[in-house]
C-alpha cells in the first residue's frame, strides 16, 4: 500500500547537513517526495512509498545526522499522489 507523509522537524536540522542525510535514507528506503528548509529554521519534507518504507524513513528523519538535534517531528497523513518519481532536495 502507498502512503504520503508530511514531515516537519523542529530542532538543529540546519547547517549539519539535514537535507543531504534525508535524501541518502529516502534513497535507502526507496521513497520519493523532495526535503527542504524552512524559512523559519524547520526542515520539511514529503515522503511517498509503502507504508514501511515511509515508516522506516520517519524513524531516520527523528535520529537525524550527526551534529543535528530533532527536538519535535510532525506528521501529516496526505494522499498519495503520481506527481514524484525521485526523491529531490529544494533549495
């Protein structure tokens, strides 16, 4: 079954590499969507693929990489979509 997931991660998720960690576990998970950071120093990223997969990926996303802290992880349940076919950083 395909699920989409938005994420948002509030903590140290930027400049320690957040987006190039979440990209390298979207790949390993094989989910598509896109990661990107907030203006207000949150990171978002939308995550599409089998439940397990987007399940596994949220459980990277709340480790996080070295040097970074995720002090809240928010999930909202969307509609999965056709519209992403890799999984994409946005400046």
């Amino acid at each position: 079954m395909v699920v989409a997931r938005r994420f948002i991660l509030r903590g140290l998720v930027q400049g320690v590499g957040f987006r190039y960690f979440t990209q390298r576990a979207a790949a390993r998970h094989q989910v598509l969507g896109y990661v990107r950071n907030l203006d207000d120093g949150r990171v978002e990223t939308l995550a599409q693929g089998s439940d397990l997969s987007v399940e596994a990926f949220k459980h990277d996303l709340a480790a996080g990489p070295r040097f970074s802290r995720v002090d809240h992880l928010e999930e909202t349940v969307l509609e999965p979509n056709g519209e992403y076919v890799s999984f994409r950083i946005e400046r």
